[in-house]
C-alpha cells in the first residue's frame, strides 16, 4: 500500500515538474520572440519602397516609414501529424496589436494587409454577416486570400470592386438557394439567375456592400418566398376547383321540374 502511495506521489510529481518545465519553456520563447518582433527602419522603409506600385500594398493607408491597414489577413496550413485540423482563414485587426508586430507580419508576409474593398466586406460579415450563415465570413476570407494571392493578380492590378462584392454575396446566395431548393434544380438555377440580374442592377444605385449584401439577402428571400407560395399544394389545389358544387336543394328542384316535363 505504502509502495503504491510513493509511486502516485512520485507521478504527480514528475508531473507537475514537466507542467513548471513547459510554462518556463513557453515564457523564455514568448520573451524571445516579443523581442525578435521589432523589424529595423531600414527594413521596413526597404520593403515599402519595393512594393508601393504592387498591389495590395499600393492601395494600403501607410504613412512613410508604417504601414496603417483597418484588417490584416492570415492563413493557417495543415502540417503533417495535425489531426482534424485544416486549412483556415483568420482577420486581425491592426488596432489590436502593437505597431512593430503588425509591420513585422506584414514584411514577414505571415499576414497581408487587406485594402479598403475587402476591408469593407469584413466589417460587414463580422457581425452582420452572422446573423445569416455563420460561415459566411469564413468562406469569404478564403475567396478574398485566393483574389490576393500573388498567382492569381494580373500584373498586381486591383480586382473590379463590384466583381469582389458579387462573389462574396454569392457564397450565401447559393447556401440559401440550396437549403430551399435542390441544388441544380430548375428553382434553384432560377434563383441564382434573377438575383445575379438583380445585382448587377441594383449596384448601379448603392455602391457600399453593406447595402448590396442587406437588400441581397431580402430579395432572395422574397423570391423564395414566392416561389413557395406559387408551388405549394393548398394553391395548387385551389385552383385546380374551377366549379362550385351543386346544393342538395337544387338538385331536388331541378329533379321535380324534369318529372313534371
């Protein structure tokens, strides 16, 4: 009993030397880093200078030594021996970290300062954006990092505003189709079809995404709307009753006038 008391002792013990060893280990590398984070005048002034016609950062508020970006975009990759992880998409806003350590990403290239047209679809997605399809945000942080991405930039010009608008509007466009719909069916292709219509009208009158995504979402979901009342059974019925059945009294009347005849 004694030895089996003395070896659980012994355990816990080595236990809690192993947890006191890993949060040393952590606190010496966040100190290190904390300290690596700082990038030099020169570095900085160096990368500004060789990027300030390429596209994103020529269309980043900077100043001439910083730069000042609303959002910062960064992207988590699977590793070999990560179990049920995947790739992901994450926002950070500047504000929320110190100055060297935002310029640090940014030259690094561990993060990409995103211009004001994404900026826009952030700021709308991250709250609103919720309230009608809790992946929205994500899915369309994957769409805006496959846009930035050196490979797919022509000679680094900035996308067509209202084409990056209509993409991340789309993704909850067609969750919406589908969840009603067949995907693929006739209904659900029509749906796809009047709101893409509708869209490249109505951005000739509002410009913001805000508006484009809000008045979006309402017509979808008055069409579909529509469309279920014009396809439901209790109408199709309806007005498949053209004639309104005879009364009992009637009936009599008309069988007594035939007898007199």
């Amino acid at each position: 009993m004694d030895g089996r008391v003395c070896t659980t002792c012994a355990c816990f013990t080595d236990l809690f030397f192993c947890i006191a060893v890993i949060k040393c280990t952590s606190s010496s590398a966040t100190a290190a880093a904390t300290t690596t984070m700082k990038p030099s005048p020169a570095a900085i002034n160096a990368f500004m200078q060789t990027n300030q016609d390429v596209y994103p950062c020529s269309d980043v508020p900077c100043t001439r030594s910083s730069y000042y970006p609303k959002w910062l975009l960064a992207s988590r990759r699977y590793k070999q021996g990560q179990i049920w992880r995947q790739n992901g998409h994450h926002v950070i806003k500047f504000s929320w970290l110190s100055h060297d350590n935002a310029q640090n990403l940014i030259i690094s290239g561990d993060a990409l300062s995103l211009p004001a047209v994404f900026g826009e679809v952030v700021d709308s997605l991250e709250k609103w954006g919720a309230t009608h399809w809790s992946c929205w945000l994500q899915k369309s942080l994957r769409l805006i990092h496959e846009y930035l991405k050196e490979d797919n930039m022509s000679g680094g010009v900035a996308p067509c505003k209202m084409r990056v608008f209509h993409d991340c509007i789309i993704l909850c466009v067609e969750r919406k189709a589908e969840h009603n719909f067949i995907r693929n069916s006739a209904n659900y292709n029509l749906v796809l079809s009047t709101w893409n219509t509708y869209f490249w009208v109505r951005c000739w009158e509002v410009s913001t995404f805000f508006d484009l995504a809000h008045d979006s979402m309402q017509f979808v979901a008055n069409q579909v709307e529509s469309m279920d009342r014009i396809h439901s059974p209790t109408r199709l019925a309806m007005t498949a009753v053209d004639v309104v059945p005879e009364s009992p009294i009637s009936l009599s009347t008309c069988a007594s006038e035939c007898t007199q005849e």
